[in-house]
C-alpha cells in the first residue's frame, strides 16, 4: 500500500492537467507526421549530436523555438522511435484550446504558464521525471524567427530545483534548430542540434542565473551547428561564421 500512493497521487495530478498518451493516437500521428508530412515537406533533415541525447533517465530537451515545425522535428530526432520514449511537451495555455488542443491533450502534451508556472504543473512534470520520462520545454516561451536572442523564462530552472529537492537529477539538453529559410518552405532543408546535458547542482539564486546563463549560450551554440548545416549564412547575437 505504501507504494501505491504515490502512483495513486500521480494518477490523479495527470487527470487535473491532461489525458496522457493515448496508445492509438500516438501511433497515428507518428505515422501521419514523420512518414508523411515531413518525407514529403522536408527534402533533407539533418541530426547533429544524436550521442549528447540521454537514452535514459530523467530529460529535458530545451530547444530554440523557430517554427511550428520544430516539435515535428523533436519528435523525429527524439521521439520513441530513437529513444523509445514520448516527447512530453510543456505547452502554453492558449495552444491546449480548440481542435488543436484536443489532439495535444491526447499526445501528452500539458499546458503550463511559463512566467509563473503553478506548482500543480510543476509537480506533474517532475512525476514524469521521477517515472524516467522525456520533457520538452521551450525556454524562449514563443516562436521567435528572427533567431535573435530573447530571455529565457524561469521554467526549467524551477523545475530543475524542483527536482534536486526531490533527489532527482535531471539532464538538460540544450537543442538548436534551423531551416534553409526562416519561414521553412517546401522541399528545404530542416537541422536539429543536441549539445551535451547540463545539470544544475545548487539552490541558491546564483545558481539559478549561471544556469540561465550557461543554457542560453549552449542552445546558441547549438543553433549555429544548425544553421550552418542547412546552409544559412547570417548574424546572430553580432556574431558572423
């Protein structure tokens, strides 16, 4: 009985923010997504740094955010076809609405407020990672085609801390993405970028904004590998290669 409380809280946490997996859904939209719309779209996607994805334990990949695409591309370079485990993305509230919602609900997407994450989302995402799971978490909150810089929400870094609380160490991934245009078109070219997991090992505020720090320049670092696979020659963060 011990050991069924814990379940049993998780259980019922899952009910209050989403439906999980559902077995028939996740296997549809694997197979509409990556042996349909991205063979077709795509006409080359690139995987750098594949060695850096932990194949097990607690993860969370931290992507750029440049596109729509770019959960199509996690989920082909890191979804359970690779690591045999679901991307579980933390999204916003306002992309769990309508008819986009309802198929989100039933991928184990989750919705969560990434200025001021609630506690209860916080919880359930670090159930997922007590439980061996994957997350997906976009620091940057939003789309941003412009590949400049933009502050990094809070999320990870509480939900890091979170964690250490809890004894649980957690990998984060840092992750870049890239199209041969800015708004991906047709028969282009898509690049996905892991660099090596960083942890965070203390609690104090430092640590939380060295962090931040070290997170954002390894997800830039990680978008330039990117950028120059698909052969995109441009400044960013007044950097020119």
């Amino acid at each position: 009985m011990l050991n069924e409380r814990p379940l049993l809280i998780r259980g019922n946490r899952e009910k209050k923010i989403c439906l999980g997996v559902d077995p028939l859904w996740g296997r549809l939209a694997m197979f509409v997504t990556q042996d349909i719309v991205m063979n077709v779209f795509f006409k080359n996607r690139i995987i750098i740094g594949q060695e850096n994805l932990p194949l097990n334990g607690a993860v969370v990949l931290a992507p750029t955010h440049r596109s729509r695409w770019d959960a199509l591309m996690l989920t082909m370079a890191a979804g359970r076809r690779v690591s045999r485990r679901d991307c579980r993305f933390m999204v916003t509230r306002s992309e769990m609405k309508g008819i986009q919602g309802w198929f989100l609900n039933r991928l184990g997407c989750f919705p969560v407020d990434q200025g001021r994450p609630s506690l209860t989302s916080l919880r359930y995402a670090i159930d997922l990672l007590i439980d061996g799971q994957q997350l997906v978490v976009f620091p940057e909150g939003k789309i941003n085609q412009n590949s400049e810089s933009s502050r990094l929400h809070q999320g990870i870094v509480r939900l890091a801390q979170l964690a250490y609380k809890k004894g649980v160490a957690i990998k984060v991934v840092p992750v870049g993405l890239a199209y041969s245009e800015a708004i991906p078109k047709p028969f282009g070219k898509g690049a996905i970028c892991f660099y090596e997991p960083i942890t965070i090992s203390k609690m104090n505020k430092d640590s939380a904004f060295s962090f931040n720090t070290q997170l954002q320049k390894c997800m830039h670092s990680a978008e330039v590998s990117a950028l120059r696979a698909v052969g995109r020659k441009k400044q960013i963060l007044g950097v020119k290669y």
